[in-house]
C-alpha cells in the first residue's frame, strides 16, 4: 500500500484548525454575569454598575439595559456560559413609591362655545400604595376664559397589568383666577374661580426604570365666573361659564 507523505500545506492546515478549536472552545464556557431576581427569573450578560445598597444594570446578551434595584436581586454570580441557554427578563413593573406625573391636555368642545379646545399643563406628586391605589396633590395652569390656577386631589387605580397598566381616576378641587382685575371702556372686570371635577380612564406604559407614558381620557367639568361692574352707573352683571368637556392629556409618570 502506498501512503501520501504529508506536505507543508497540509500540515500548516492542520495547525489552523487547532489554533481556531483551542480559540473556540474556551469561548463557549466563558464567564459571564448572572442577575438572580427574588421573581426566580435570571438575567445574563455583562454588569455595567452596581451601587451597594442601591441599584444594578446589567447588559444582557442581546444588547438590552436592564436596570433593577438591590431588594429585587437575590444574588449576583459569574458563571460559565453555554450556547443555547435563554435570557429570562422580568418586566420592570410599577413599584410602590412617591411618584410625579406631568401632562399637557385640552377640553375638546364645540364650535360654538367661546373657547374650543383649552389648553392646559398639569403637575400631580403623590403616593402609590403596593396594591395599585394612587393618591396625589395637583396644580398647574389652564387657560379658560381667562388663566386658572387650579388646586385638586389625584386619585388613581391600577387594573391589569405590569409593564401597561390601565386604570380608573377621579379628580375634584377648585379653580383660582390668576388674571387680575381690570378696567376697560368705562367697565370694570372682576374674574372668581370655581369648583372643577372629572373622572375617566388613563393608561400608563412602562418604557424604561422609573418612567413611564402617562394617557387619559375624562368626562370634565369646570365652573368659573366673572362680573362686569359699569362705572356711570355702578351697575353690576355676573356671568358663569360652565364647562362639560372630554380632556384628553398625555404626559410621563416618573417614580
């Protein structure tokens, strides 16, 4: 039988392929980062910080930024990695805790009401409870027939959900002038606030730790008042304007 003597390019062949084995091998045992959740779920990938007592964010190994607090962690590990082994993440969820929403909004009306569509900008801080119950202090600005302050209570609670979340909401309290009294043409303006009210639905979805969009929908109503005072007679007439409006508003929720 005769046999083949082996040449310089198949031995330089060989010695690739067991550079590129010895390479290889390792790499599918390396060590990466494990994040055990108190939930049993585990997060895989590479630690970018870690505050004691505070905070970890972890990389997994798809390329997402999962940010989680240390009361949610069990342990933190590195360990060998094996192809095929699936990355569980937990959604991040709405935590207990003081949280402030702001939102922009407007009453949708009629054509044939003196102000349209009013426009406003609201701020609530407040406090969710672990069972989904916000309650909360609002204010803002709001730019009816002349612009109010208004002062309310916020509550709020959560249905379904962990990362979008919908939820019932009620709101009630009181509007103040902050334009000041005026004169014009011999007749002097004089602007009160009045009570306001609403109830609806709102949606909040969960896009990263600690913000969230915040939309909602609601039956409003808004009472305000002003008198015209003529000054050759001193003759005084008050006015009401009521608003029945759907408010519509989209903001952030932040906790």
């Amino acid at each position: 039988m005769k046999h083949l003597k082996p040449t310089f390019k198949n031995r330089f062949f060989i010695l690739i392929v067991l550079a590129l084995f010895s390479t290889w091998l390792p790499l599918m045992a390396q060590d990466v980062d494990h994040v055990y959740l108190k939930t049993g779920s585990i997060v895989r990938g590479r630690i970018l910080e870690i505050v004691p007592e505070d905070h970890v964010k972890i990389e997994d190994l798809s390329g997402n930024i999962w940010y989680y607090d240390i009361s949610e962690v069990e342990k933190i590990t590195s360990e060998p990695y094996h192809k095929g082994t699936q990355v569980s993440n937990e959604p991040i969820g709405f935590k207990p805790g003081f949280v402030n929403m702001t939102s922009i909004g407007f009453l949708a009306g009629s054509a044939h009401n003196e102000q349209v569509a009013p426009f406003s900008l609201l701020m609530v801080n407040g406090y969710r409870s672990p069972l989904g119950l916000f309650a909360g202090i609002g204010t803002g600005i709001e730019f009816l027939s002349t612009n109010y302050l208004p002062l309310f209570l916020d509550l709020r609670y959560d249905l379904l959900g962990k990362d979008v979340v919908p939820y019932l909401m009620a709101k009630g309290g009181y509007s103040l002038p902050l334009a000041s009294d005026y004169t014009s043409y011999n007749m002097d303006y004089e602007y009160s606030g009045g009570p306001l009210f609403g109830v609806g639905v709102g949606l909040k979805i969960k896009t990263r730790s600690h913000f969230a969009w915040d939309i909602s929908l609601l039956y409003r109503f808004q009472e305000t008042s002003y008198k015209e005072i003529y000054d050759y007679n001193n003759q005084e007439y008050e006015y009401t304007d009521v608003y029945r409006r759907i408010e519509i508003r989209l903001g952030f929720y932040i906790d």
